[in-house]
C-alpha cells in the first residue's frame, strides 16, 4: 500500500531547504507514495525562481494563493501581523479544504520559519514531523514560543545536521529524545551535469563564488570586507555572488558598500541563475561565510562538482569540512581571519590539488534517502492529539 505523504510550506521559491524538498520527491517512486505539497502563502517576488514547475508531475500541489496577485501581499502582511502580536496562524480556506477529509500516512510541517500551527490542528496523519533546517539556538527569527507550543501534536523534530540538533538540544531541552536527522538531498547526477556546461562570460581567475539569496544571515556585508581586504593586500580576485536579489533593502545597501570600497570591478552580483554549478565548476573557490547554517546546500553541491569550499565555523560547515582536507574552515567569522585563509589558499597551489583530489566520488544520496525511510519504521504510541478534526 503507498505511503500517503503530505508536506506543507510557506513558498516553494529556489533556495537551499526547498531544494532539498523538491531533490527528495525527485528521488521518492509514485509506487511507494502519494505525496500533496500545500504551499501556504507564495506571493509574486522579483527575481525570486518558483519550484513549482520542476516538480514531478505525479506530486499533487495545491498553490493556496494562486490567482490573488497583488492581494497576496497584503494577505502575507496581514498574517504576519496576526503571529506577531497573537501568536496564531491565519490560513487560507482554500488550503484548510484541500486537506479537510484527507487522512496521511505522515504530515511534515517543513520549517521552523512556518509555524506549527496549521498542521497541528487541520490535519490528519499517523505522524506529525516539523522539519528545521537552520541553527535554531542562533537564528534571530526563531519564536520558540510558536514553535513548541504545538509539542504534543509532533512525533519528532528532524534535523539536516547532527551539530544544528546537538546545539539546540542544549538551548531547548523539550527537543530531547524527540530529535532526528534527516540529512539534505543533492541531485547529484543533475549537478554534475549541468556543471558541465559552459559559463558564457570570461571571468578575471582566480574567481571567488558565492550562492545563496540575499538574507541577512548570508552576510554580504562582511564578504565585501573580505574582499576590500584582500584588495588592500594586493591579492587580485574576482568575486561573483548568484541568488536572489529580491530583498531590495539589503541589495541597495550592499550596492552602496561597493561603490564606496570601490570594487565595482571585482565584486559582482548577478542575481539569480538557472544554473549555478557551472559556475561552482570554473570557480578556484566557493565561499560560504554565513554567521549560521545548519547544513548547507551549497557546501555538499561544492563537494559533488569537486570545487573546494571556503566556510566560516557553522554547524554545518564543521560537519560537512575538515580544515584543509576536503575544504577551508576558517577558525572565527572575522574579517581578517577570512581574508588570511583565502590568501593562504589562493598561495598554496599543492592544497587546492589535494582538496580536489579529496573530493573525487564523493555522494550523499544514499545516506539522506535511508534516513528519511527509517522515520516510518519508527514505532511510538500514537496520542490523539495527532489526529484533530479540521478547524
């Protein structure tokens, strides 16, 4: 008999959690389940690249705000208001039907950005799973009285690295005995293809990368200083950073730093691409200098192509790096410490040889798919907390 699978969300645009989603219906057979993807609330973004269409054509979708417009924003802001100041989730009665007299297998409630809300109490499955994909004991968004209080509707918590679960064990003992790992998906064969191809445009080497939409936990700012640094230093790079754009205040503002550190020659944005990894092939470097990350997509891509990986210590990348092995790890999130690693890397010819030749075959895909199998093999008494009558 399938597995009847339902994964609920906030949007289903291109960035590293929604990825990972879309890799595992990718890789899941239409003979083992029957999956329903619910997207809560997708509004129109500039420069911002939907999922939706990529999805395999056997996933059943229900875009709940699909066909408002403009009045989808106004709709976003409202809610956002309402769990701000009430602490409730609004949802739209159109995603209230699409589940109403439907019974799952296992609902996933994927975020910790979403609140728990909506599953919990309009839905029915045997098992409830929220799904975190950041460092929740770090990420400033975090409302942790949103996301637990929903703690007796869940069987567990999962999590895309052991270090993110470790860390938040300690900061939230309520995730104890209730925690597991489910580790990112990477197409890998579509990765190493599309890395194959050719990038159009020439580019100064050696090339710095970095990719991931522009979010205040990338922080661009400090990667400008990096590069500020290593041009006061004489180290001649150039650096290129792919993703989104469509936070206009953070993209205005990184503009402006440019401009004043005048490396409008060496430091490029280039918004949101269709493929990435060519550029992750032809790159000395891919840069992940964020100030957390639980796991990240972009550093295990990186590794599949064979590019090494420069990263600032998160969670994620001390997990996914060995200094010097397989990557960089560079030993603060300071400014200088970043520019010293990358001028020893960019010195050391023998290093980034090794680095790749480290890289050679490496795959995940196994481990993430076994993972995932084994939540349903878990056994548990079942509360009936788990399965309200839609409100």
């Amino acid at each position: 008999m399938k597995k009847k699978l339902l994964f609920v969300v906030t949007q289903f645009y291109k960035g590293g959690a929604e990825v990972a989603l879309k890799n595992l219906f990718d890789v899941l057979s239409p003979e083992e389940n029957e999956i329903d993807l619910l997207v809560l609330d997708q509004i129109p973004m500039k420069d911002a690249r939907s999922l939706l269409p990529l999805l395999p054509s056997w996933v059943r979708v229900c875009d709940a705000a699909d066909g408002e417009g403009c009045i989808a924003i106004g709709k976003k802001l409202c809610y956002k208001l309402v769990q701000k100041v009430a602490l409730r989730q609004m949802s739209r009665q159109r995603a209230r039907a699409f589940v109403q007299e439907k019974e799952y297998d296992a609902a996933f409630s994927y975020g910790e950005w979403l609140s728990p809300e909506f599953v919990a109490k309009n839905v029915r499955a045997k098992k409830k799973f929220i799904w975190i994909h950041a460092d929740i004991d770090k990420a400033r968004y975090v409302n942790e009285k949103i996301l637990f209080s929903f703690d007796r509707y869940y069987n567990n918590y999962i999590f895309v690295s052991k270090r993110s679960k470790e860390e938040a064990e300690k900061k939230y003992p309520i995730l104890r005995g209730k925690s597991v790992i489910v580790h990112n998906l990477c197409a890998e064969e579509e990765i190493r293809f599309k890395a194959g191809r050719t990038v159009n445009r020439q580019y100064k080497k050696p090339v710095l990368l970095s990719v991931g939409n522009l979010r205040e936990e990338k922080n661009y700012p400090r990667q400008l200083a990096v590069m500020r640094l290593l041009k006061r230093r004489g180290i001649s790079v150039t650096w290129l950073c792919i993703g989104s754009t469509a936070n206009l205040f953070l993209y205005r503002k990184l503009i402006r730093l440019v401009k004043s550190y005048g490396l409008e020659k060496e430091f490029n944005f280039l918004g949101a691409k269709e493929n990435p990894y060519c550029y992750m092939a032809m790159a000395d470097a891919v840069m992940v200098l964020s100030d957390y990350e639980s796991w990240s997509m972009v550093i295990t891509e990186a590794k599949i192509i064979g590019t090494p990986v420069i990263a600032t210590p998160t969670s994620g990348a001390m997990e996914q790096i060995e200094d010097k092995v397989n990557g960089r790890i560079v030993p603060s999130f300071r400014a200088e410490q970043i520019a010293d690693v990358v001028q020893e890397y960019l010195s050391d010819c023998k290093m980034q040889m090794k680095i790749r030749e480290n890289l050679e075959g490496f795959c995940l895909k196994q481990r993430a798919q076994k993972e995932f199998q084994a939540l349903f093999s878990q056994k548990g008494e079942e509360k009936s907390e788990k399965n309200p009558v839609s409100v």
